[in-house]
C-alpha cells in the first residue's frame, strides 16, 4: 500500500497546486456568507475528485479481474490521449478568450449551494484534475490491494487534493465583506501587473 500511495501523491500534488480553485476561493470571500460558502465548494471538489478516482479504481479492480488486459483498454487510452491531444491544440490556437467567464460572474453573489455544484463542476469535468484522478484511480485499482486498503488509497489521494486556497478561505471565516477587498488587495495588489 505504501508503494501505491508514493505513486499517487504526486499526482495528488498536481491537482492541490493547481490555480483552477483560487480564483474561486477568492471570490468567495466576498460573498455574504463566506465561510458557509468556502467549505460547500471545498466539499464539491473533494466530491467531483473522489467520484472520478473511486469510479476509475473500481473500472481498475474489473479490468484486473480478468487474466490479461483487453484490447479495448488499450485503444481506449490511445483515442482518450489523442482527443486530448487535438482539444489542447484547439484551445492554443483560438487564443485567449474576451470577457469574464460566466461561471467567474456567478460567483460574487454565490450562495452555498451555488458554490457547492461549481466545485463538483471544476473539479470533475476539468481534464487536469480529471486525467489526473483517473490516473490516481487506475494505479490504485490496479494495485489489488483489497477493499479496505484501496479504499484508503483513495481517501488519502482525495485529502492530498484537498485545494489549499479554498481550505484556508474556508478557515478565515472572514466576517465583514469590507475586511475581504482590503486585506486582498492589500496581499494581491503589489502582485498583479499593471498594464
């Protein structure tokens, strides 16, 4: 099990420094209920990463239940890498995009269950998290570990992904919306570049 999860963290890793959960956890801040909001978009994202590992582990378990691997397994990863191939060469191609996105618009009046659905939305349908928890998925199931153990592989590859932003909006609980902007801009403001 140890070798399992030194194979896993990494990946974990990835997803927990990925910007995709910042932009939200600071706009959450502002929202008239920020800590309530903060924590439903923390438990939408861990939900949208444990379904997709715990969904590919179980696909894992089958798929190694069988005495070797099947064709389609193989042809399947082909096709998956060359789509995601073809949708990354699309998406540097049209360039960057005008205007705010309309999830990112939503957000400044985000109640938590609004914030609840975004998380499970970033976090399970975008290709980073979701290649990343698949891989997760696939290298625990097919591990054969046991139930038990392959179930605590997950839970520890699902905590490591945890988004650290969103846990320490989650933990300031900030209480007054004038607090947010000042001290935000007071941290990010020498940060961001000026036109």
């Amino acid at each position: 099990m140890d070798t399992v999860i030194g194979e896993v963290v990494p990946l974990a890793l990835g997803i927990a420094l990925s910007p995709v959960p910042v932009v939200p956890a600071i706009f959450l801040l502002f929202t008239p209920r920020p800590r309530a909001a903060a924590g439903m978009f923390l438990a939408g994202w861990v939900a949208g990463i444990l379904v997709v590992a715990s969904a590919l582990a179980a696909l894992a378990v089958f798929v190694e239940a069988r005495e070797e691997t099947p064709t389609w397994a193989s042809w399947a990863k082909t096709g998956l890498g060359a789509v995601l191939l073809l949708a990354a060469l699309r998406q540097w191609r049209s360039g960057a995009s005008k205007g705010t996105p309309g999830w990112m618009r939503t957000l400044t009046d985000a109640t938590p269950a609004k914030a609840l659905r975004l998380g499970a939305l970033l976090s399970g349908v975008n290709p980073k998290v979701v290649l990343l928890s698949a891989a997760a998925g696939l290298t625990i199931g097919a591990a054969e570990l046991g139930s038990v153990r392959t179930v605590a592989s997950v839970a520890v590859f699902t905590a490591v992904s945890a988004p650290a932003p969103t846990t320490c909006a989650y933990q300031a609980g900030w209480r007054s919306r004038a607090t947010g902007p000042r001290l935000v801009g007071s941290r990010i403001g020498p940060l961001v570049a000026r036109p």
